[in-house]
C-alpha cells in the first residue's frame, strides 16, 4: 500500500508541477495574462505540499525521485497537452528515468 500511495502522490505532484508551469508558460509566453500566471503559482505551490506527504521522510531522496516522475510526465503533458511527439530517445530517456525512480524510492533499504 505505501508503494501505491507514493506513486499516487507523485503523479499528483507532477499533474501540479507540470500543469503550474504551463498555466505560468501561458500566461506568459502566451500573453494570455495573470489569472493564468495565478493560477500557475497556485498550482506550484500544491505541488510543494503534495511533495511533502510522501511516505519516506528524506527530502533529498524524494526530490531527487521526483526528478525522472517529471520528466515522463512533462513528455506526456507535451503529448496530451499540447500534440508534441516523442521520439525514441525521448521515450527511451524516461523510462530510464523512471527507473532510476524505482531504485531510489523502493529498493529494499536496512534500517
């Protein structure tokens, strides 16, 4: 059960992070105004909160998973969101990524 909470917590994180940078990205880049940078900040802000319900209590460790859970989610926000293909290094690169997040967060550990 705490495996499957901690990925749910990651994908929920990075549905914040990546969402609250590209809502920023819109308001932005996009000149579509501050209600969207707002809403980006927000957004950012509950990623941090999400980020800290994880069940392993090492920051350095979490964030350093977290690291490769964004990058396979910014790839597929890109895909879902706004119609960029990957190509195979950019698939290949995340589930090399994705890997490294199994090793660090549930590999067996002593106390």
């Amino acid at each position: 059960m705490t495996v499957t909470r901690s990925i749910i917590l990651f994908a929920v994180a990075a549905l914040f992070e990546i969402g609250g940078a590209w809502l920023v990205w819109q308001g932005v880049r996009e000149h579509r105004g501050w209600l969207w940078i707002g809403a980006g900040v927000i957004a950012l802000g509950l990623y941090g909160f999400f980020a800290t319900l994880q069940p392993d209590a090492h920051f350095g460790r979490i964030l350093a998973a977290y690291g490769g859970v964004f990058v396979a989610g910014s790839l597929l926000w890109g895909v879902l969101v706004d119609d960029f293909r990957p190509d195979r290094w950019d698939v290949t690169g995340a589930l090399i990524c994705l890997v490294g997040v199994a090793v660090i967060m549930y590999a067996p550990r002593s106390v």
